[in-house]
C-alpha cells in the first residue's frame, strides 16, 4: 500500500485547519476589540456648577452614559446644577460608561420650623436638621435669658412656616441675654406729685432721685406735678444711676408737656402702623417672588420633561437604527451563504 498519499493528504488537512483557526482567532480577536472598544478611552470632564441638560449633552457628545440622582439640596449652588458626579473628574473610562450625577434638587425647600420662645441650643438643632444657615446671633437686654425672641430674613422679621428660597442667605436670630444685676424699667411718673413720684421710683429700687422746681412754683409740696423725667419711661436702666424730675405748679405748663408726650406716643403709633403696613408690602412681594419661583420651577419641569421626550425619541432613533444595520448583516449573511451554496 501507497501510505504516503494519505500522509501528505492528512498533513494538508492539518495545515489547512491550522490557517482556518487562526484566521478565525484572529475575527475573534478583532470583533472582541471593536465590541469593548479596547484602547478607546474618554476622559471625564468637569461637571460641578453645569445645568443638568448641559451636563447630558457634553455626556452624550463623548459618547458616556448618565444616571441622575435628584436626592440632595445644597444652597451653595442653584437649581439644577451639578453639585458632584462620579467617576471623579479626569478619570479614563471606556465610551459608553455611566456618570453618575447629583444634581442640586428643588424638592427640598426648607421651611422655618417653630423656634420662636425656644431655648437657642434647641433652636439651633432645629435648624440644622431643617438644612437653615444661621448667619449671625445678636443678643439684646431681655428677661428671657438664651431664648430666641425673633428671626430676621433679608432685614425682617419671620415666622413660623416661612419658605425660603432656594438660593437661601442665613438668618438672624434675636436672642434675649436677660438682664444686668442693678437694671431695671424706669415706670413713668410723668403728672404725679413728687410724693407719689419718689415713692413709685424707690418701689423700683430707684434710690437716687434728683428733682427741680420752676421759679415759679408756689407751695410745690401741695399741688405741685412731674412734668417732664429723665432718662425716659420705659428705658431700661442702672438702679444707682441718678433719675432727674422736673416739676412744676402751673397746670398750663404740665398739660403742654403732657400733650407733647402724648403727641409723640401718637407719632410712634403712627410710625409702627407704616412700619407694619411696610411689612404687610414686603410680605406680599416675598409671595410675589415665591409664584414666579414656582412658575419658574414649573417651566424648567416642562424644560425638563421636553428633554426627557427628546432623549427617548434619540434613543428610539438609535433602536432603529441598530435594528436596520442588524437587518442589513443578516441580508449580507444570507447573501454570503447563498455565495457559498453557489461555489
């Protein structure tokens, strides 16, 4: 028997299917390279500070996917801008890779609590927790000692329940530091006699009490009135300070000074109505904002949700076009195939 032509016949057999699984790693090889995109890095860029749809379309031009995360508010950024992201800025990823982002979330606006007649480490824990800055603490003369008395916002004064803005600045809080040991309220002793006068002052602890007559003065122990005391009523002051009374018997003289007082008590009203009045405006102008706020809100919603709709119509556009190039390699698989039926 010939065994050398089955011998060269296997040999070239062998050779053959050495080239063929070759040839065929090498597809392999090549497909696996095109398909993780090997050696095709893209660097991440710096997102903080950027809107959201501006975020997704420089994701997008660098062919990198994302994921939105709208859980957290922070007031050092506006609405709708990145506060961070991961993979961290600089880093090589491969095309196609998810970013994650945080974005800076409308849905949570903070609201005053009810601090008012609070203890001011209690107040300041709810603050805290309800994401409010405090600025500054001022403390004033009152009895209420590390008590919160008031809250200012922008120059005045809240309440409870008040919705800040987004881009929220710090309060003020208006705390009582209760008063010095030797203070007291000066009462008004204005149309008493000196009698009653110096009583009503030394039932206050005031001991030190100067006083003058007019010239005019007849009898001053009898008929004889306050018309005119300093420092002021009402003033909170040191009870070993001196408090001057000035008196008088002419009842035209009390009555004018009385009248002026009570002219000025009259002004103060007056000038606390406009300053209410002032307040009421500045109220209605803070709800003013606060519609156009949530107007505006609404129209980056509808901004939002039109660039939602736009990214789901390039996703479906996408779809279908894979579909067609999916469709064109089984057209040209079948045409290979019948190609090599043929041969």
């Amino acid at each position: 028997m010939n065994y050398s032509k089955y011998f060269l016949i296997f040999i070239i057999n062998f050779l053959i299917s050495i080239f063929i699984l070759v040839k065929i790693t090498q597809l392999a090889l090549k497909w696996i390279d095109v398909y993780t995109k090997h050696g095709s890095y893209v660097v991440v860029p710096n997102l903080i500070g950027i809107t959201l749809p501006k975020s997704i379309s420089i994701l997008k031009k660098l062919g990198l996917k994302y994921n939105v995360n709208t859980s957290r508010y922070d007031p050092n950024f506006k609405i709708n801008q990145i506060i961070s992201f991961s993979p961290e800025y600089g880093n090589h990823v491969k095309e196609g890779r998810y970013i994650y982002i945080q974005v800076n979330s409308k849905s949570s606006q903070s609201v005053l609590p009810n601090i008012i007649n609070k203890d001011k480490r209690i107040a300041i824990k709810l603050l805290h927790v309800n994401h409010i800055y405090v600025k500054e603490i001022r403390y004033i003369n009152n009895s209420r000692k590390d008590v919160v008395l008031k809250v200012l916002y922008q120059n005045k004064s809240i309440k409870f329940g008040y919705r800040f803005p987004f881009n929220q600045d710090g309060i003020i809080l208006i705390i009582g530091k209760g008063y010095e040991k030797n203070n007291f309220f000066i009462p008004n002793v204005i149309g008493m006699s000196l009698s009653s006068a110096i009583y009503t002052l030394k039932n206050q602890l005031f001991h030190v009490i100067n006083f003058y007559y007019d010239h005019d003065t007849i009898n001053p122990d009898k008929n004889a009135k306050v018309y005119r005391q300093k420092p002021d009523p009402g003033v909170f002051y040191d009870k070993n300070k001196p408090i001057e009374l000035w008196i008088t018997s002419k009842k035209e003289v009390l009555d004018h000074f009385i009248e002026i007082k009570e002219k000025e008590e009259k002004i103060k009203e007056k000038e606390e109505k406009i300053k209410e009045k002032e307040e009421k405006i500045k109220e209605k102008e803070e709800k003013i904002k606060e519609k156009e706020e949530k107007i505006k809100e609404k129209k980056e919603k509808i901004k939002e949700k039109e660039e939602k709709i736009k990214e789901k119509k390039e996703k479906i556009k996408e779809k279908k076009e894979k579909i067609k190039e999916k469709k064109e390699k089984i057209k040209e698989k079948k045409e290979k195939s019948e190609l090599n039926s043929i041969k």
